[in-house]
C-alpha cells in the first residue's frame, strides 16, 4: 500500500473540485502554527528525557554495572548507528505511509523502550533497552516533524524550523528535574514513570501533524485556497523539485551529508561526555547538569539568531560562523580549568549550536524541496550519523586511556571546524540562491 489515509493527495495537489470547496475563513488562526506548537512540545520532551538528559544516567549505571564509560558510551553510540541505519527507510516509510500515523507508533514504542530499560538487570539489558528507546524516538522525532513542517512553511520555513527547534532549550530547563530523580528517586523508577508518561502525552501531540497544507485548505504560509484557483496552485512554484536520483547525483547532497557530521563531533561526545567532564573537574552532576540546561538555553536565542539572521544576510554565511563558533568551543572546553571557562564555553557553544541546527536543516529543505525531503534526508542519514557513532566512543576511550577528556575534546573540534569547509563547497541553485545572499 503506497498512500495512507493520512495522504489522501500524494501529488500534492487537490482536484478542482476540491479547490473550490475548501476556503479559509479569514479569521482563522493558521494550522501550520499549531503544527510548530506541537513540534515545540514533542522536542521539549524528547531533549529532557533522552536527547540530552539521557546522559544523567551515565554515571549512575556507571555505578550500577561496576563497568567503563567507554562501555556506557557504546549504547549513545549504537543509538546513531542505528539511526543511520534505518534513516533511508523511514525516510521512504514517512512518505509512503504518512508522518502522523509514523508518529503513534514511534511514541508507543518509546515509551516501552524506557519500561524496557528500568528492568535492565546488566549492561546488555540496557543496551537494548536503550535501543528501543532510540527507535521510538526516532521514529516520532525530528524526521517526521521537519517534513510536516518543510511541507507546511515555505517563505517562512527558516522561523518554523527555529521555533520547533526552541523545545531542545524548554526541554534543558527540565534536565535538571530529570536529573533530581535519576539521582534522588532513583534511574529504575524514573525511566519506569517516563515510559508511561511519553505514551500518554506523545499520541495526542503526533495527531495534531496533518502532513500538507492543502489537507486543511491552505497553500504554504497560510496562504488560503480560493474557489477558482488553479489545481496545482502555487505550492512549489519556486522551490526546487529535485527528483531522489538527481539529488544523489549532485554534489550538494554530499556536501550536506559531510557537512552535517563535521558539525556534530563535538555534540556527538558531549551529548555523553559532558556532564562526567564537569565532575572530573570538581563540579557535582546535579551542578553539570545545570550547565548543560544552561547550554541548551542559550542554544535557543543562537536558533532564533540563525533562523532570522540566515534570512536577511544568506544562510550559508551564518552557517559557517556558527561551525566554527562551535568548534572553538569545543577546544576551550579542552583546556578548560574553572567556571569561568565552562559559562564561556556554554555561551559560545550554545549560540553556535543553535543556529548550526536550525540553518542546516532549513538548507536541506531549500535544496530539495518538499516533495522528496524525507526520502532524501533519510538517505543522508548514514553520511550524517558517521561521526556521532565514533565520537561518544573515541571520548570516552581516550578518557579511560589518559584520564583526560582534553585530547580528544581537541581533535572533534577541529573536526566540527571542518564542516565549513564542506557548507562552502555547496552549489545553490537558482531557487536557493533567492534565499542565500552569500
């Protein structure tokens, strides 16, 4: 079955008819912004409990299974492997099937793979449980929410794709309850109630995704449709279409790929790193987690920063500060030494992984427009996910090894430096172009 219910125009254009019996009242407020709110929610809560607070569990199971953090690294890493694995099939499932419907399921399934985790009885246990856990997520997560939402939003997809993206620094701000009960409650009971919880509260927000405008009586933006209006209205009238095999076959497809992995070394390891690095420098995990909420905070003005600043003076000019922005970062957080250099690096990281994620993402739907988008950044998974897979490990081996976290904290921000070299090398189209003034 190649259509779902869900889709009920696979074209991405109604009929005739259909036009001229669907009209917006002018006073209605537009579905794509309760679409952008629901997405806020969904990442508000994926970044508390996993995204990033999953790395509050590390030292505890540290404890619990009398093992490395090497050995705690290996499940965040299988977690990307993972991912790029089964990247280009969900990204042709979200096509096929519907992203809402994908959604349900997605959230069902995380929400066992915490249950599933809480009776973890040794590492293995854990490991696939926490497999599990990243399956769901994935699956209800950010492949689906952009496609809605590039689908949805066209002049103003880079504010969109920003606001959705905000719920990673509401999510930072509720890391340090998580962490309070992974440490006070204790980790079973705690991911035992947010296996329940996710269920009941992550159905409902993938409901609300309605996969394209037209399924609601809008074009992009919000624009009504009108009796009279042509079947194929204006959606895509300047956005590029590039079928799957014309986009694997040039260059930018690539560049992005590459481009997007430079950029995630550094997070890749900190998204586990981070809070024991703190510890090693004297700081409680209740205080690490502190900075890393902080640090997901101030990523949110850096999404609003690159989502309004790429579209005023080119996207790929603020891409670039952004990379390099992060891997200076990184490098500080190296040699850092004091509190002082850990808010200095919590700001400049923040600000710049903010608008790294927002302006890579709006590139990729600018690129390829919203036809093929899933299918495609499905496909880039695997190029994306390299570099997150070997980060985690390459950290926390070389912390076992030389007790230090400097080191490699050095090299991945080179590496993350990198990717601007990569953002450069992109060959905007004519459609892309009208958006990059660089």
């Amino acid at each position: 079955m190649n259509v779902s219910d869900e889709d009920p125009n696979p074209g991405g254009a109604l009929s005739r008819g259909a036009l001229e019996t669907i009209v917006r009242k002018p006073s209605e407020v537009f579905y794509g912004w309760w679409i952008v709110a629901s997405a806020v929610l969904v990442s508000t809560i994926q970044t508390a409990v996993f995204n990033a607070g999953a790395q509050t569990l590390v030292l505890p199971l540290v404890r619990e299974f009398d093992t490395t953090r090497t050995a705690i690294s290996v499940a965040f890493a299988l977690r990307r492997l993972e991912g790029g694995l089964t990247g280009p099939i969900e990204g042709y499932l979200i096509h096929w099937v519907g992203p809402r419907l994908y959604m349900m399921v997605g959230w069902v399934i995380f929400g066992l793979g915490f249950i599933a985790v809480s009776f973890s009885q040794n590492i293995y246990h854990f490991y696939a449980g926490f497999l599990l856990v990243t399956l769901g997520q994935s699956i209800s997560g950010f492949l689906p929410i952009v496609t809605v939402l590039v689908n949805w939003f066209q002049r103003y997809r880079g504010r969109a794709i920003a606001m959705y993206q905000l719920g990673n620094s509401f999510g930072a701000v509720l890391i340090p309850v998580f962490a309070w009960s992974v440490l006070t409650v204790g980790w079973r009971p705690t991911t035992f109630i947010i296996g329940i919880l996710v269920v009941i509260i992550g159905v409902p927000l993938a409901a609300v995704m309605v996969p394209k405008p037209e399924d609601k009586g809008y074009y992009p933006d919000g624009v009504p449709i009108r009796e009279g209006d042509p079947p194929d209205g204006v959606k895509g009238a300047t956005e590029s279409q590039l079928s799957v095999r014309q986009a694997l076959l040039h260059r930018n497809f690539w560049l992005l790929g590459l481009s997007h992995s430079a950029s995630l070394t550094g997070w890749g390891a900190l998204q586990v790193h981070l809070i024991p690095a703190l510890s090693d420098m004297g700081l409680t995990e209740q205080m690490g987690a502190f900075i890393l909420t902080v640090t997901l905070i101030i990523a949110g003005g850096g999404r609003l920063i690159g989502g309004f600043l790429g579209d005023a003076i080119g996207r790929r000019k603020v891409l670039v500060s952004a990379l390099l922005g992060q891997a200076a970062a990184v490098v500080l957080l190296g040699y850092a030494t004091n509190t002082i250099h850990v808010y200095l690096f919590a700001i400049i990281f923040g600000i710049s992984f903010g608008a790294r994620g927002t302006l890579l993402t709006v590139l990729r739907g600018d690129v390829f427009g919203p036809t093929n988008f899933s299918r495609l950044a499905g496909l880039m998974d695997p190029i994306s996910s390299f570099s997150v897979v070997i980060s985690p490990l390459f950290a926390g081996w070389a912390f076992d090894t030389f007790s230090s976290y400097t080191g490699a904290f050095v090299i991945l921000g080179l590496l993350n430096g990198v990717g601007a070299l990569f953002v450069l090398g992109l060959q905007m189209t004519p459609e892309t172009m009208s958006t990059d003034n660089s």
